[in-house]
C-alpha cells in the first residue's frame, strides 16, 4: 500500500471511528479527539472545534510529531500535547482515543475508580484502569497528568472530571478498550446503586493475569502503583480495599488502634470507662 492509500484510508477510519463515538454518546459535539501515526515522524488528527459526527476526511489535519500542522489544513485538536504524548512515550501504539463517556466520567466525579477489579472481561482486556488525577484541559498539565500511568504500560485510563484515554495497536483496538471501559463503568455505576460490590478475589484477579499474558493480551508492568488502590503487583489485589485479607486485616488495625487510644486516654484509677 502506497503512502497515499494509507493516508486515504487512516482519514476514513478517522472518520467512521468519530462518527461511532457520537452515535454511542462518547462523545457530544465537538467533544473528544482522536489521531493515528502515519510512518514514523507523522500523524493524524482530528481537528479543532469540528463535530465528531460529521467529520470529512478532508478535515483531517496531519502534524510532525512536534504537532506542527504539516500542509493546508485546519487547527489540530487542543489536546494534541496529550497524544504526542502518546506517541513519544510508547512506541507500541499507534492510535489513541480521547472520549467522554458518561458512566466512566460520573464515577469519576464521586470518586469511584475503575481500577477495582470486579468484572473478569475487562480485568482480561485491560488490567487495570487507573484514573489520573484532574487536570485542566487543553493545559500541559493533562499529558503531565497521564506521563507516569503511560509508563506503566496501561491501554486504558480515566481522566478525573474529564474524560477517557484508550490507546491501540489500531484505532478499532483503541475504541474497542474504549467500549469496554465504560461498559465496566456503566456496570459498576448500576451496582453501586443497588450496594456495595465485591471485588474479584485476588487469586481469581492472578489467575486472569496468567490468561491474558498467555493469550497475549496487552498488559500495564508487573509491578505498577498506576491504580494506587492496593500497593501490591497488578491485579493482585484489585479493590480500592484491596481483597477480602486486605480488608480484614485494615478492621484489625483500625480496632488495635481505637484500644490503644482508649487505653491511652484512661485516667488511673478511673473506672468510669
């Protein structure tokens, strides 16, 4: 395939693949970005201020790796700083998505992170999904915000307050992770609602890592701390508590501390308390 046939078909799928993230409600307007590398020093990119349901593939606008506009075109996206990012820091990708899905975001909003492995399908799609801490839009503080969970190796991420970051060998594989983070997202919305979930025990979370890396899936480091739920190795704890030793053993901590205070704040002789 020619360099122009490539050109040609990467802004078409740019463009179907802005069209299904409108029509599933990731994105709203103007909302989101999206881009793919073109050979190694170039890349394409949604532009400024356009609707991602009705893009033309003329629209599209290409930029060097700097994220200067290369030949006529309009403005790239005001996040571009966040996918040359992406694409300085992991080399394995080739496309990146940046949505806002609505589960996905509200559970952001009250503090819920994704990073609790309850649901086997994306703990084996994804590991993981860590939320980055908020940080303002179209700033250089967002891709400050995502550098370290990038060299964890994660595909898929939330954007406190914001939005979602999903990363592919292609951009169906990029929108595909997409899919599944809010689908767990939606999920874990809905159950919240009805009580509090149970994370997957931590040897099931092992079990399904040993699966993915012998199936090939991508997958962050071994050692990660992207999630900050557990302080353990990916996937081996997974809950914001981590599992149900982790929990218990918090409880006996929490109850030797109260006595020790008690114990502490005791008048002698006092046998009132």
């Amino acid at each position: 395939m020619s360099t122009t046939d490539q050109e040609h078909r990467l802004r078409a799928e740019l463009v179907e693949t802005g069209r299904r993230l409108y029509e599933h409600s990731f994105v709203s307007g103007t909302d989101g970005n999206l881009s793919v590398r073109l050979g190694p020093d170039l890349m394409l990119t949604t532009p400024s201020g356009v609707h991602k349901g009705t893009m033309r593939p003329e629209e599209i606008v290409t930029c060097d790796l700097s994220g200067r506009a290369v030949g006529d075109g309009g403005r790239p996206s005001s996040e571009i700083r966040m996918h040359l990012l992406v694409y300085e820091a992991r080399p394995d990708v080739a496309a990146a998505i940046h949505a806002h899905p609505v589960h996905a975001v509200a559970l952001s909003l009250v503090g819920v992170s994704l990073a609790e492995c309850l649901l086997p399908e994306p703990a084996l799609a994804l590991g993981a999904i860590p939320t980055a801490p908020y940080a303002t839009p179209t700033t250089e503080d967002v891709p400050e915000s995502i550098r370290d969970l990038l060299a964890c190796g994660t595909n898929a991420l939330v954007l406190a307050r914001h939005g979602t970051l999903t990363l592919g060998r292609s951009l169906e594989e990029a929108y595909v992770r997409l899919e599944t983070l809010e689908h767990a997202a939606r999920i874990t919305a809905v159950a919240r609602s009805m009580g509090v979930p149970t994370p997957l025990p931590a040897r099931e979370v092992e079990r399904i890592e040993r699966i993915a890396r012998g199936l090939g899936v991508a997958r962050p480091a071994p050692q990660c701390s992207q999630c900050g739920t557990c302080g353990q190795p990916a996937g081996a704890g997974g809950g914001a508590l981590g599992g149900s030793d982790t929990r218990e053993h918090l409880v006996r901590e929490l109850t030797d501390a109260v006595l020790r205070r008690l114990s502490h704040d005791r008048v002698p002789g006092d046998t009132s308390r």
